[in-house]
C-alpha cells in the first residue's frame, strides 16, 4: 500500500464525522471512528467485517474526496503526496476486500506482513483445525464483552452484599456467574 495510505489521522477524520446522527443504527460513523483508531497500529494485525469495512472505506472516500480542500488543509505541507495516498489506499482496500471477501491488515515492515498472511490462513481455516483462530476483531469483541460481563457481575455482587435487598433477590444475584 501507498507510504500514507493508513494516516487517516493526518487527514484529522474524526472531525468529518457524525457519530451522534448513527446513534441508533447498526452501522454508521461509529464504526469509522473505532476503524480508524485501529487502522494504523504499527506491529499489530487487525481486521473487521468485510461487509462494515466496505462502508467505512467508501465512506472515507467519500469523505476524502468531497472534503479534498479541507483534508488537504489539514494535511500541511505534505498535503499533495499524503492525499494522494490516502485516497489510493481507500481504492485499493476496497478492491481487495471485494476480491477476497476479508478485511485484514497491518502496518509496518515485511515481518509483520508475514504474521498477517499467516494469521489469514489460520483465520480461514476449518473451526476444528488445532491451527484455527477467530479474525482479531472477533477475538477483540469477545474480549471486551468478556470484560463488561465481568464488571457487571462484580457489581452485581456488590449490590447483594448492601443489605438492601431480600435474601432470595441477594441469592440470585450471588449465583450469577461469568459465562
């Protein structure tokens, strides 16, 4: 991909963003704005759902495309280059997600590249397989859920503790337990 093509940030984004307006829909500018945190973490593999990184991609496409003159502002001196490889990038990201029907990536240099190509194999592999592994923003999800999960029942516990309750509201508050 392009040298800038993952600095979404430089292009200041989030500020073309209206998270509120989506705030009861299913997919929206929220999930540009959780995208874009992500998308230039250097080291790191991440993915999303093919059918949501369409959105945001176009979406950032169209942002970047309809807004050039701001974007460009907010890219200083390098706003030439940058936005040219930014809007490239998003062409290319939708292409490839379109053809294989995944939305993997990464940023950095050829041995993070290798990790990538590997964790997408061990990610399409049979459920089964001992080498299989859910995509990382599967395993992310689930990780956060995880922690609310666990959160909610310390607190629920705390709750049954206070004395304000009945003894059977305190029992089943006691055996809610972590899935």
């Amino acid at each position: 991909m392009p040298k800038w093509g993952a600095r979404w940030d430089m292009a200041r984004l989030g500020t073309f963003l209206q998270i509120q307006r989506d705030a009861d829909q299913d997919i929206g500018h929220r999930d540009i704005s959780i995208i874009a945190c992500r998308i230039d973490h250097v080291g790191s593999i991440e993915s999303a759902d093919p059918g949501t990184f369409i959105y945001v991609i176009q979406e950032v496409l169209r942002i970047f495309l309809s807004e050039r003159e701001t974007v460009c502002t907010h890219l200083a001196e390098h706003s030439e280059e940058v936005y040219a490889n930014l809007v490239e990038t998003a062409f290319r990201m939708r292409e490839l997600t379109y053809r294989d029907g995944r939305a993997f990536w990464t940023s950095g240099y050829e041995f993070d590249r290798e990790r990538l190509v590997d964790t997408m194999r061990r990610c399409h592999l049979p459920a089964d397989s001992a080498e299989f592994e859910l995509p990382p923003h599967v395993q992310s999800f689930r990780r956060e859920l995880q922690w609310l999960y666990d959160s909610q029942i310390r607190s629920l516990h705390q709750l049954a503790q206070s004395g304000v309750f009945s003894k059977d509201v305190r029992k089943r508050l006691h055996e809610i337990k972590s899935a």
